[in-house]
C-alpha cells in the first residue's frame, strides 16, 4: 500500500494495492471492506482529534457524532492486479454478487478497480517495467508468442528491476536467481531454460502438424537451437510419435 501525503493544502490519495495470483470470486466484497476500513479509521482519528483539543463542535450533531460537518475524509483507492494468465471470470462489482431483481435503481454498486494481462491491449503505455512483466504473464502460457516476446524485448528482460524479477520468480515460475545486493538482475538464464523447453515444444508441433524435417530443422535452428541438441530432440519425439 502506498500513501501520497498532503503538501501544501494539496489533497493526497490513499493508494491500496491488491495483488491476486488467482480469481476472487468475492473481491468485490473484499476490497470495499477495505476502503471502507479505511475510511473508518480516518473518520477515528478526526473524532480522536476533536476530542483531544476539547472541541465540541457547533451544535447536538457535530457533538454526538465527533465529525463536523467541515471535515472531510481522504480518498482511498484500491486497485487490484491479476497475475494469470487467462481473464479474470469473477465478478467486477458487488452488484454481479447479488441476488437482485432486475430493475433495482435505489441499489448502490461498487465496482473493482481491476488491472489483468490478458485484456491489455497496448503494453506501450505502462512507463516502467511493469508493461513488460504484464505482458509477459499474459502470453506465459503460449510458447511461440512467449518465444517473440522474449526476442523483440531481450534488452529489458536482461535488465530487469529487483522488484520486476521477483515478480516473474513468483507469478511466472521462471526461474532466475537473485542475490541479496542485486538491483537489477539479468534474467537471460531462467530465459535461455524457458526458449529450451519453447523450442522443444515447437518441434513437437512440427511433428504433429506434418512438417517436412526440413522446414522444422531450419525454423528450431534460427531460434537458438544448437544442431545437436535439435537432432536428439527430433530423434526422442520422431521415437514417440511413432
């Protein structure tokens, strides 16, 4: 959770960060549980206030309830972050929990605040590292795209943050050693196991779709497969197909 304060008369927000590696299928709930907690404890700590400097307030409300009609409360601003791979099929606001008769006018909604990977379109407008650790959780699960994504943003991945890395460690099950003093990490190991075992998945969709040995051989060679190592793949998967 990351607080922006007051500096001079300018209202700061009160920022929460939920981070999910999985559906919650009751988050709504949750999080407004959380800003309404919030909210409490900044309405406490005003009545707190007030009643430390022995301020009663102007009239029977304002006295009763320890708030003034002056006071007011800082925003808070839950947003959740998904790091699957695949959509989010939960609800998105409290309404979509509900037992509730179609037309319902006088129900107030909350609505989750919700950032997923896989419903990003353009990666390019994240300004740190973030964009690329999304994008890279959302094409996780697809070897080919995974493959492209490594190739057109190597120079990022072999400079990733601290924070960004152990993200991937977490949440993408890559697995790339990070040392106690290390500020940046450069992932290209954990990569280079990944890209194996993606070029090996790619020969066994060659085989199973039919393509020429040929074709296979020249595509698994241009992308970093040693010669070697593609004929014992080749020969193991050729044994099983068969």
């Amino acid at each position: 959770e990351c607080a922006i304060k007051e500096n001079n008369g300018t209202i700061y927000v009160i920022y929460g960060i939920e981070v999910q590696s999985s559906v919650h299928y009751a988050m709504p709930v949750r999080n407004m549980l959380y800003d309404a907690l919030h909210y409490a404890a900044q309405v406490s700590e005003i009545v707190s206030e007030h009643r430390k400097n022995r301020d009663y307030g102007m009239d029977t409300g304002e006295f009763l309830s320890g708030f003034y009609r002056s006071d007011r409360l800082y925003p808070v601003h839950t947003m959740v972050i998904y790091f699957g791979a695949r959509t989010w099929d939960g609800p998105r606001s409290l309404k979509e929990m509900l037992r509730l008769p179609e037309k319902n006018v006088f129900f107030n909604d909350y609505r989750l605040n919700l950032l997923v990977p896989a419903e990003v379109e353009d990666f390019g407008k994240f300004h740190t590292q973030l964009g690329g650790v999304l994008e890279f959780l959302k094409v996780m699960e697809d070897k080919e795209e995974l493959a492209d994504l490594i190739r057109r943003k190597k120079d990022l991945f072999q400079e990733l943050s601290r924070e960004a890395a152990e993200v991937l460690r977490a949440f993408a099950k890559v697995d790339i050693k990070i040392s106690g003093s290390e500020e940046e990490v450069d992932m290209c190991r954990g990569i280079d196991e990944m890209m194996e075992d993606v070029r090996e998945e790619l020969i066994r969709n060659f085989i199973r779709e039919g393509t020429p040995y040929d074709i296979t051989r020249r595509c698994v060679l241009r992308e970093g497969m040693s010669e070697e190592q593609f004929q014992k793949i080749w020969a193991s998967e050729r044994k099983i197909a068969n």
